[in-house]
C-alpha cells in the first residue's frame, strides 16, 4: 500500500472532496475514550445513543444506525436502518463478499507474457494485461533479467494489451479534483506501482523557489509544474498548496516551506498508466541492452492463426490470491485494489460492465436488492446509496458462509492494523472490533463485527452524512456510541 508523510492528510483536507484515503487520516492523533468499566442494559441503549449524536454539533447531521445481535435477528438499536446513506468506503465490505463469493479464496489473476522468434531476435514480446493491480517494477526487471539471460539482444515488435477491462478506466462519478489524487487512480488492464507516484519539495536557500524532485521520472513527464513556491525562514508555518486546473495535466504550487523542514510530499495519480506501463518496460529493456524496434499499447491484437501458433508463453506473472487481495481493500482501504475487483465482478462475458452480476450474487446470499445502489466499488463515488441494514445484513451473510474467517480477518481490527489502528487504543474496543472506516468531506461511518466481555458479538454499522463537522471529529462520535456498546450487559 503506498505510504506518505504525516502531513498529507492536512493538505487533502482542504480540497472539496478527500476521497476514500481513511488510513492517512488515522495518522492523525485522535483523542481516545478512556477506558470504563460502566455497564450499561439494552433498555437504556437508545438513550445513551440518543444523548451523543443530538448535540448541537450533531443536529444537523443525517445518522444512520443499527446494532443487531450476531447470532440473532435481536435489534438492540436502529435509526434510520432503511434509509439510503452515501457510505463511502464501507461500500467496499459489498465488492469484497462478493468477489469471493464469485472466484473464490485462492484466485489469481494472471498476467501472460507471450514471444515469438528465437534468441538473440525475437519477432514480437506481447504482454496482455489482466488488471493485476500488484505488478511493480520489481516485474518487469524480472523479464528482462529472464530474456537477457536466454540471449535476447533485440525485438522487433513490443506489444502491450491494455484493454481487457471494460471501460472507463476513470469512474465518471468521480468529483475531478479527486482524480489528480493517487486514491482516485485510473483502473485499467496494465497497472504499474499502483498507477501512482509521489512527487518531493524540498526547501533550498531563504528566498529560492522549492527543489522538486519526482520518485519516477518517467511519471513525472505527464505533468507540467508551476511552481510559485519559496524557502522561507527556520520556523515558518507550513502553507503549501496545489491548485488544480479542470482537465490539464497542470500541477500549480504556491506557498512556503521552512528551510528547517523535512521534505513536502505529494502522491500523485499517473494520468495515462498503459504508456507509463509501456514507457517503463522500454526502459528497462534498453537498460539491459535490449534493442525495442517498435511498440505498441492497443486494445486487443488480432493474431493470425500462423501468429498463435508461432507463439510461447514465456512467463505469466501471478497476483497474490484474492484473500490477500481482499485483506488490501478492506484493511487498508484500498481504491484501486476494489475498483479491480469491482470490474472483475460485473464484466460479463463480452468484457462490458454489467451491474447485474453483483446483484445476483449479492441477492443469492440473501441481501435484499433495494438496499444498495452501487456505482462504483470503493465507495469514492457519492452516487453510491446504501442502508445501514444493507451492511448489518451482508456482515451476518458472510458469517454463514465457508469465507467467515478469511471475510472477518481481511478487516481491520481496533487499536492494531489497518484504519483502524489509531483508534479505540486502550479502550475496551481494542482487538475486539474488527471493522470497515468510511470517509467522504461530511461523511462518515463504520461497520463491523463487535466482541463485548459480558455480552453477545454484535453487528452494527453507524454511518452520518450532510455534516459540517471535520471527518476527525465526526470519528470520535462514532467511536463513542461504539464504546458505549462495549459496556452493555445482560440486565
């Protein structure tokens, strides 16, 4: 998962949208609940719910919540249950059920490399892109180390398939200002380094514009930089910041950074991923004195029946499973890593996006269809709608099913991993909630499965939406009825 320094978050924050990006903002110190050993019955439940989220702050805000009982249908506490909310990145908890239910645990995705010709020239190396969203270049110096080796010292015809996904690679849902951004990522068929990169400020002299420097140049060359920033003195406040412009590939710095500051990271979306894909492998073949006559990133090659026959698999590179693949998405709350399987799930037969799949599987399992409308499997998207039954619901489902343990264990778990890492510390909460976060600008939420010492498991999802409030701020309402559920007891 890519990583960036502490100060991301602060500059994200600031744009209209900030996108499904909860395990940068769980960097964040959160002040926690301390831990209480008050008990509390079910009876006084709604009322103790009732009494945090009816604050003055809260009064304006749209809540959604409902708390069952695991191994019952028992509902201990429900608000607006069957109502429709933007769920943000709780709509992943959807895409990753029904991914394995439809391909199961051990699935791969595969990534073939075929040849044609015999060392030192090859005819043609072709590469057919199946989505893969782990490939790196750690990949592509593989092959080129396997072809240097076999004595390949030139070919003539470098093909790239790129087109085995449906369309669009962007999600038209998406707000633009997202999409400059390395959580809003194009998700096509050949995916390199998460199709992101991170671009560094770095201060020089009082008074010298910031030294910029890209983690890839490659990368780098499908943006243009405007840079208006200065070093400014030992101790300045941090005030940099990007301005955006519709649909260029301009990237315009203003602002000011201390020459006693460590470097201002950025982490990017690469705008155009099969020629960076292509770009990349050129490299990397050249490097290794690999003569490349021509290139070509296209759709899908037609081959002749004498081209078939001529040609090999060299190698096919292999994805982790998807249980690997599923822990990504739900435990770091991966964008790119759902909209994969997402595509995976609704193509159909003739590669075209067909919502109808995941509504068969989903309803197969036994959730109800008018209870979610998707459009998109990430939660990125606010034309998403979802109740927090719908949630409840497919947490009770899956705990039915052979993939329980693996569902249950790729979410992230209170006070140790994942988005949920910063929060619930020393709390009654810690290692006993393992949950999905969900963060839009004014929104909100968390569902999951709930351990309580002298109680039942519990189910609960809490979603707000339409509030003003910062999304730090609204975690820790959240995270107060979800303690207060700690404390319930038999009574």
């Amino acid at each position: 998962m890519l990583q960036s320094r502490k100060n991301l978050p602060i500059k994200l924050i600031t744009l209209k949208t900030i996108g499904i990006f909860t395990i940068f903002l769980n960097s964040i110190a959160i002040a926690q609940p301390s831990l209480n050993n008050n008990k509390i019955c079910p009876d006084n439940l709604a009322q103790g719910i009732e009494t945090i989220i009816n604050t003055s702050n809260q009064q304006r805000a749209f809540w959604g919540i409902l708390v069952k009982t695991l191994n019952s249908e028992r509902i201990l506490y429900q608000l607006n249950a069957d109502k429709y909310f933007i769920p943000a990145s709780n709509v992943k908890l959807l895409t990753t059920a029904a991914a394995l239910l439809k391909f199961g645990a051990d699935y791969q995705i595969n990534t073939p490399v075929y040849i044609r010709g015999n060392p030192p020239h090859l005819k043609s190396l072709r590469i057919v892109g199946k989505g893969d969203p782990t490939l790196t270049n750690e990949h592509l110096k593989e092959l080129a180390q396997k072809l240097k080796t076999m004595g390949v010292r030139q070919i003539d015809q470098l093909i790239l398939e790129d087109g085995y996904l449906a369309p669009p690679q962007l999600n038209p849902t998406w707000e633009w200002s997202d999409l400059y951004y390395y959580y809003a990522v194009p998700v096509n068929s050949l995916i390199l380094n998460e199709n992101a990169v991170s671009l560094s400020l770095f201060p020089q002299e009082i008074g010298h514009i910031l030294d910029i420097k890209w983690s890839d140049p490659l990368a780098a060359k499908q943006w243009l930089i405007d840079n208006k920033t200065l070093s400014a003195k030992a101790n300045t406040d941090y005030n940099i910041s990007l301005n955006l412009l519709f649909q260029k590939p301009l990237l315009e710095f203003q602002g000011e950074l201390a020459v006693d500051s460590e470097a201002d990271v950025w982490w990017l979306s690469i705008l155009n991923p099969g020629e960076y894909f292509l770009d990349s492998l050129r490299h990397i073949l050249i490097r290794k004195g690999i003569i490349i006559t021509n290139s070509n990133l296209i759709s899908k090659v037609n081959l002749n029946f004498e081209q078939q026959e001529q040609e090999r698999n060299l190698l096919t590179f292999q994805s982790p499973s998807l249980e690997k693949l599923v822990q990504t998405v739900n435990q770091n709350s991966n964008n790119l890593f759902a909209e994969v399987l997402f595509k995976y799930i609704i193509n159909d037969e003739n590669h075209q996006n067909n919502l109808t799949e995941l509504e068969l599987i989903l309803t197969e399992l036994g959730l109800e269809k008018n209870s979610y409308k998707l459009a998109d499997g990430s939660g990125l998207s606010r034309h998403n709608l979802v109740t927090p039954k719908a949630f409840t619901d497919i947490l009770k489902l899956m705990a039915t099913t052979k993939y329980n343990k693996i569902y249950r264990q790729s979410l992230a778990v209170a006070g140790v991993n994942g988005t949920l890492k910063k929060r619930f510390q020393n709390t009654l909460i810690e290692s006993n909630l393992q949950g999905k976060t969900g963060t839009l600008t004014g929104v909100s939420a968390l569902s999951g499965y709930l351990e309580i010492p002298d109680y039942q498991p519990l189910v609960l999802s809490i979603i707000v939406n339409n509030s003003p409030e910062k999304s730090s701020s609204l975690s820790q309402v959240i995270d107060e009825i979800v303690i207060l559920l700690s404390q319930l007891n038999e009574c």
